[in-house]
C-alpha cells in the first residue's frame, strides 16, 4: 500500500499504525500540518519509494531539527511536541501557543488572532 502524502503525511506514525491515539498524536499532526506550511513539504519522511512502512520508520527516527530542516523558526515549537509523554492525556496547550506566537514575534509582527502566510516567506 503505498502512502498517501495529503493523509498520511499529517499523521503521527502511531496513527498510521492504528495504535490507541493520545494528545501527542494530535499534536504531531499540527506540527507536520505547519511544517508542511511553512516550507511546502514534508520531505524529511520521503523514502527512496511510497512504502508505508519506511514512512512510519522514518517519522519514529527524525529529530525535530530534521523535521524542520527547511523551517527553522518552528524547530522550538517541534521539539515541545516531541518531549510531550507519548501517553499523556494532559497537555499545556497555552505553552505550545506561546511557542507559535515567538513565532510570530520574530517575524516582526503582532498576534493578532490572524494569520496571513503572504507576510512570512522565508
């Protein structure tokens, strides 16, 4: 079966292999979702083919800096994400908010509750 970039790419490896989700699923998904985002692809989990299984292996084995390898400004929020407890059921939300608004900052402008991609090329 080979892997479906548009789905599976935003997914935690757990999820792909249909295993009990938990916050840091979630919150893996965001940040592949951002990653994909901010840089345009999600490259980093690409394999010489579409195998599933060496997409999974290769979202287990990735450091958040390699995730981010092409957005550096989101490698703080990615490590977070990653030091979350695979079976935690409580997360501190407003610290991966504060995460995303240093991102923000840095780009020189407010959180304002909106986000406009045209501002931040990189």
């Amino acid at each position: 079966m080979g892997a479906n970039p548009l789905i599976n790419g935003f997914s935690s490896a757990n999820a792909m292999e249909n295993g009990p989700l938990y916050p840091k699923d979630d919150m893996l998904s965001l940040a592949y979702l951002l990653v994909f985002l901010a840089s345009g692809n999600l490259d980093c989990f690409k394999s010489g083919s579409n195998n599933i299984t060496q997409v999974i292996n290769n979202k287990k084995m990735k450091t958040p800096k390699e995730v981010t390898k092409n957005c550096k400004n989101l490698t703080e929020f990615v490590e977070e994400v990653y030091a979350i407890e695979d079976t935690s059921l409580k997360v501190d939300y407003r610290k991966f908010k504060f995460e995303l608004e240093k991102v923000i900052l840095n780009k020189n402008r407010a959180p304002d509750g909106k986000f406009d991609w045209s501002h931040y090329p990189e």
